[in-house]
C-alpha cells in the first residue's frame, strides 16, 4: 500500500535503491536499512517477520508478541543521481535523531 502518491511514481519505475525504516509505532524505535531494490526488500522484510526469522532478535520478539499492526515498513529516503547508500542512511539517522527516535 502507498501511503504517500507522491512516491507512487518510484513503484513504477523498477528497482529504486534508498533506506527503508522499519518503525515500531508504540515505542517509536526504528531500524534504518539500507536497499539496493526498496519494493523487494520491504516485501522480504515482511515475509521474514511474519515467518519468525528476521535477523534482528528485538524487532522479531515485538513482532510476534505485539502483532504487525504496530510495525510500519516503509521508504523514507531513496537515492538519487548515484549518491552513495551510507553516506544516505547516515543523513536519515541524523534527522531521526534530531527528533529523539531511538534505533534498535
């Protein structure tokens, strides 16, 4: 689902590479990811939690305890023009943290 229509158009457009944020609603943690393809990894993120077998230990354990309906996993910056993918997430950590979200 597209929470958003103005990123509707990187749906369309094959593999787009950007960070994904996988967003604990009720604490506000987040783990930021970074993706060379955002639409198959969200995709692969979801069967791995809803499964049981995601890597990180504390996501999964919320996960199965509280349910997905607490969990949002979702783009929140992409890459453009080439732009490397650490010097990205290390821009979206620094904004998240400006707003005291804590990471898993």
């Amino acid at each position: 689902m597209i929470k958003n229509p103005n990123l509707k158009h990187y749906y369309n457009s094959g593999p787009t590479a950007g960070i994904i944020r996988i967003y604990n609603i009720q604490s506000e943690k987040s783990l930021l990811i970074k993706s060379k393809d955002i639409i198959e990894d969200t995709k692969n993120i979801r069967f791995q939690l809803d499964l049981g077998f995601y890597p990180n230990k504390r996501i999964q354990n919320e996960y199965t305890e509280i349910g997905l309906e607490i969990f949002a996993i979702d783009p929140i910056l992409f890459q453009d023009n080439g732009e490397d993918l650490d010097l990205l997430l290390e821009k979206a950590k620094n904004k998240l943290r400006i707003k005291n979200i804590e990471f898993y």
